[in-house]
C-alpha cells in the first residue's frame, strides 16, 4: 500500500506522449512539438486573425469545477461510516488529502478503517458505490458553470471536459444537469492517462488548439502546476483549498460567475515576452549591440591606420 500515491501530475520538463505510427519508428512528442505541429496556419490563421475567441480552447475539471465532486466524496465518507459504525473525525472530512489520495490508500493512511489492501480495496469499492448513488442526485452544476458555458457557445469558444470517472457516468451527470451539448470533446478514464498534464494534452489534441492556446479551469494547486507543466494557461476556482494555497492560478475566482470573455484574452496579451522569451529577446539586443561595437572598432583602426599612411607635410 504504501508504493500507492495520489495521481501523478506530471509536472516534469518535456512532459508528452511517445508517437508509435511513424515510417522512423517511435517518436517522442513533448509539448514543444504540439505547440509548434499545432500552430494554426493558412485560412484556418485568417480566421483566428477575425474571430480571436475561437482561437482558445477551454478545458473545464469535471472533478471540482462543474460537479461539486468532493462534496459528494465527503457525504460519502460519513455514510460509509454511519453504515459500518466505524469512526470518523469531522475535522478529516476537511482535509486536502482526503480528496487528493485514491480511497483505498485514504482508509489505512488517514482513516485508519483498514491494515490490509484486500480490506481497503473493499472499503474503496462501498465508497465509490455509495458516492455514485449520490452523484446520481445532484441535477445543478455548480454556480457559475451554466451562465459561463453559455457565453463561450456564443463566442464559439471549443471547450472540453476532463475527468477521473468513467466516460459512462459523466455523460449522464451532464444529462442530468443539462449540459450534455456544451463540450466537444471528453477525456475520461477509458483514455487510460497516467498524469493530469497527459489528460491536458490529449483534451488539446482532440480540440485541435495548441497547448499553448488552453485554458485549465480546476479547483486543486496540482491541476494548476499540471497545466503550467504544459503551457496551459489556468484558472482556479475556490473550493476545498484557499486562496494562497491556488496563488501560483493565472487568475483565481470564487464562482465561474465572475469570468468574461475579455479576462481570457488578456491571459493571452503576452504570449511571446513571457518567461524564456524575454530572456532570447534580452539574448538577441546583447549581440546585436556587440556586433555594433565591433564595427565601431573596425572603423577606428581603419581610421588610425589611414593617418598612419598619409605621408607628411
């Protein structure tokens, strides 16, 4: 059990896929190469050029955003509790890492319920039937999310959804809340991705936009650094965590609510002069004003030895 940790974010430079179908045998793709394969070109780049929303691509965490998943994992818990009599601290129910570990780790290392793996596996398996049960009651996303959706659709804004959970149960939850037209595109866990940033990118791919040209709406710091990991712009939504605890978020909010359109656009304003590009631009200014230097020696010892030469009067 204790080889079992919370899900890998992938947070490690060069993060990608290994591209198996090539007439050169396995590639690796990283996230450099989509950015550059996938830069929009020829009519689709003039109408970018005249429609700039539909440049972006929007991928929303199912998990904490849309649904109020650790709610349902909390409710859960207790029920299980209430259901076997086992104890439960109430100040547990609170903690990060209840949400963050899969369940059957959370019952030795948190809740203490169990010592071995058959044990927890079978408590992790009530859980997960018992938070489906309440999944299937819960018809609202939460605050924000409609209204949000909804003006992306106008401005033709792609938007995706990704999720730890089966493909199965997540299109019947946007059934319920009647959100089932507004993503184009769905990664779950029949993609079988091993990271969050992996998740990221294969949403990007099946949009069609660079990672570069994503936004990651998530409530968690590991969705945040997953998306950073991969060029992804991110947003974070309050939740269980606080505010400085999802500081390193391009922007932070409290409800989807409070988004417009324009706050995507400006995440993107200085695409170009950010980080290792400011330091190529300061790079590029070094030499050319050492190469001027250099000519402005060439000429003054042309000069010097001109007067050398000229014979005396």
């Amino acid at each position: 059990m204790d080889t079992e940790k919370r899900p890998q974010v992938g947070s490690y430079n060069g993060e990608g896929f290994v591209q198996y179908f090539s007439s050169s045998g396995p590639s690796r793709v990283d996230v450099e190469t989509l950015n550059d394969q996938m830069r929009p070109a020829g009519a689709l780049r003039l109408r970018h050029a005249q429609h700039p929303h539909e440049a972006f691509g929007m991928v929303f965490n199912f998990d904490g955003v849309v649904a109020d998943l650790p709610t349902i994992k909390r409710e859960a818990w207790v029920a299980l509790a209430q259901q076997l009599e086992l104890p439960l601290q109430q100040q547990m129910l609170h903690h990060p890492e209840l949400q963050m570990m899969p369940p059957e780790v959370a019952v030795v290392r948190l809740l203490r319920w169990a010592n071995d793996r058959k044990a927890a596996i079978g408590l992790a398996m009530q859980h997960a039937e018992i938070a489906g049960q309440l999944l299937q009651q819960h018809n609202r996303p939460l605050e924000g999310v409609r209204e949000w959706l909804d003006t992306l659709g106008r401005f033709n804004v792609p938007c995706a959804l990704v999720s730890s959970l089966d493909r199965q149960t997540v299109q019947a939850a946007l059934a319920r809340m009647t959100l089932h037209d507004h993503f184009q595109v769905m990664v779950t866990a029949e993609d079988e991705l091993e990271t969050i940033s992996q998740r990221l990118l294969t949403a990007s791919v099946k949009l069609g936009r660079a990672p570069n040209m994503c936004v990651f709406f998530d409530s968690s710091p590991p969705g945040i650094t997953a998306a950073h990991n991969v060029t992804f712009k991110a947003v974070a939504v309050q939740g269980i965590y606080r505010p400085h605890q999802l500081k390193a978020a391009d922007i932070t909010c409290s409800s989807l609510q409070e988004l417009s359109v324009i706050n995507m656009r400006r995440l993107f304003a200085n695409m170009g002069s950010e980080f290792m590009d400011l330091q190529k631009q300061a790079a590029s200014q070094h030499n050319s004003s050492s190469d001027d230097d250099d000519n402005t020696n060439i000429r003054r010892r042309r000069r010097i030895a001109n007067a050398m030469m000229e014979p005396e009067e």
